[in-house]
C-alpha cells in the first residue's frame, strides 16, 4: 500500500517533480527511495506463503486419497473471483459518481472505467497478466491471474513431489537456474530496469522461487548454528536486494544494462528463497521471537481480509488522487501521513467487503459441500 501510495502521488504534477523525474534527482539519494522503489517484490511474499499453503494441503489431501483436482480449481476460482467481480461491477456503474476534479477524468475513466469495459472478461477468467497485462481492469488483480494459474499448475508439480520425493525435488535447482538464465538474457535483451518499470507479466515467468516444499512431513531438527547462518543469510539477501536497488538508481549505474540484468534476474529468486527459509525456519520452531511475532492473534482477521484489502486499496487510492484539486509538493512526510489515513480507510473498506461478499461466499461454498457430502454419505434405502 505505501508503495502504491508512492506510485500514485507521482503521477500527479507535483510543483518538485524534479526531484524523484530523473536518476539524479535528490529524492534518489535518500536510502528510502530503494525501499519504495523495490516495493513490488514485496508480493512475492505472497507467491511463497500461497505456495507453501497450498502444498501443505494438497500433500495432505493426496496422504489422505482424497485430492480432488476439480474441487481445487473450483475453490480456488470462488475463493478470489466474486469479491473481483462486485469491485468490476461497481467501478463500471457507481465509480464515476464517487469524485470530481482536474485529474478525475483520467484516474477514474481511462485507468479504471475503459479498462473494465474492454477487460472484465480477461480479469473474471484470469488471463489478464498475458492477453492486457498494461491495462489491467482494476489494476492489482493480476496478481489473482498469476496466483490462479500457479494453482492449475501445482499438481504437476507435487504429484512427482509426493510419489518421487527428493528425486524430483533435486530437479527445482536446475528449473530455477533456468529460469534465472533466461530472465538474464531477455533483460538484456529488451532492457528491463527493475529501478524503472513493474512488470505484472513478468512475475508468472519467475515462478521458480515459490516452489512448494512438504512441510507435511515430520518435524526437522535444525543445529542451532545452521539455523542462525541462514537467518543471518536470509535477512542480509533481503538488505542486499534493498542495498542493490539503491545503487542500480544511482546515476552511475542507470545506464549499466549488464548490472541491471544481473540485478533482475537475481532478486525476485534470492528473494523468494529468503522469505521461504523465514518461513521453514518458524514452522519448525525456530523463530524464536519473530515467530512469536507473527504469531499474534492480530495477524488472524487481518490474514482473513488479505484479499480484500489488496483489491479495495487501489481503487481507493484512484479516487482519492484523483480528487485532488491543487498541485503539492512531493514530501516524504506528507505522503506518510497520507499513508497513515489510508490505512484507516482501506481497514473500514476492506471490512466492508468482507462482511457482505467474501466471507459468506465462502461460508455458502462450505455449506455446500457439507451438504453433498452428507448426501453422499447418507446410506440409500
């Protein structure tokens, strides 16, 4: 959210744009530009804990015989799409009526309204990262497609898993210096700057970090000093990322392609791998405090309405920019404090959304299959 927030201040015509338009603008010097600059890696989060989720449970489901391909897609499909279809359909009817101003006609019908209009198919049938992925219908749902189409692809992936073991397992490393090799080279190839450009069809293609290992299995003792080397391992990749991205939008290095194709190659993959370590380490009750962190009952409802926040905050953010009346100064302090509202507002929204469509969706979903299965059950006569 506050890299979105970020994005959206400027693309307003702000009276210091200088500052943040070229590689040598100030605002590049200070060590908090990398981090709003990187902020679109921080979905791959999102890729791991979904990848090590949907392991965990289908492992568990073949274990048990009872995975049923068809019944995860349809899951799956009613989980994300009904809460993106009633946004479609209130940016296609009511959204236009929600604000006024210089900027509205823009933010509003030309990267929100058309887009819809020309793209809700492609966003309901979760194709839109590869068929529009520049004019997205609602923008922060390509994501739902990649997700989506990760989910058709998994039981290829731990079928071999559950029946081969670590002898499909030793074939991800060679899978995922593959993929890092091809990435290189189309970087190079068509220039891709990480500092400069988000790529929503490109996240699909370095899928390779997320794999799903079977944390299914018996617990794993950890020696204590190979545990804390990867934590230190793990938490400097992730300030080596922030670090390198810093110095990749330094003027020195803006024009260095080869730097640049190292650098986009490299950090969606050492990412992911950090966070998985993060997440193997706390599973196996190795946490230590961050586990018990991110073990708080408060991460509990605000998990629940994950989806919802994601996909509310955006259109929020449109009409709220778009609104504005007054060109203003890009400031670190003000947009933190812009930060801070959007929070609120996006809360009460996102709770809003969650009462009234994504929750009992789910609970009809439930109710249903209890239902066929009590049916099925049911001894005939």
């Amino acid at each position: 959210m506050l890299g979105h927030r970020y994005g959206w201040q400027r693309g307003l015509p702000n009276i210091n744009a200088g500052i943040y338009s070229t590689a040598d603008g100030e605002w590049f010097s200070k060590f908090w530009s990398a981090i709003i600059t990187i902020h679109p890696i921080a979905v791959d989060c999102f890729f791991v804990l979904g990848g090590c989720l949907l392991a965990r449970s289908i492992l568990n489901a073949i274990n048990k015989r009872k995975f049923n391909i068809p019944k995860l897609y349809l899951h799956r499909y009613l989980r994300v799409t009904p809460v993106l279809a009633i946004l479609i359909l209130i940016v296609l009817s009511i959204f236009k009526f929600m604000g006024s101003g210089p900027f509205y006609k823009f933010t509003i019908f030309n990267a929100q309204v058309n887009q819809c209009k020309s793209y809700y198919w492609s966003a309901l049938i979760h194709i839109q990262n590869y068929y529009n992925p520049l004019e997205a219908c609602i923008q922060p749902s390509w994501y739902l497609s990649v997700d989506y189409q990760l989910v058709l692809l998994s039981p290829l992936i731990l079928y071999p898993a559950y029946y081969f073991g670590w002898k499909f397992l030793w074939t991800l490393p060679t899978y995922i210096i593959g993929i890092q090799i091809w990435t290189f080279i189309a970087a190079m190839q068509n220039e891709y700057k990480p500092v400069r450009i988000l790529m929503p069809y490109d996240v699909g293609l370095k899928s390779a970090e997320k794999f799903y290992f079977p944390t299914h299995i018996r617990k794993i003792s950890i020696n204590k000093y190979l545990n804390t080397s990867m934590w230190i391992l793990s938490i400097g990749t992730i300030f080596a990322i922030l670090l390198g991205i810093f110095g990749l939008q330094s003027v020195e290095y803006s024009d260095n392609k080869i730097a640049h194709a190292l650098f986009f190659a490299l950090q969606r993959n050492s990412w992911g791998l950090a966070i998985a370590w993060i997440v193997f380490s706390c599973e196996m009750g190795y946490g230590s405090v961050i586990r018990k962190f991110l073990e708080l009952p408060i991460w509990i409802p605000l998990g629940r309405m994950s989806l919802s926040f994601y996909l509310v905050h955006g259109l929020y953010f449109s009409v709220q920019v778009g609104s504005s009346k007054v060109s203003v100064n890009f400031d670190d302090f003000q947009l933190m404090h812009l930060f801070a509202g959007d929070i609120i507002v996006t809360t009460m929204l996102a709770t809003l959304l969650w009462l009234t469509f994504e929750e009992p969706i789910l609970l009809i979903e439930n109710f249903t299959y209890k239902c066929i299965e009590q049916r099925r059950l049911k001894p005939s006569k």
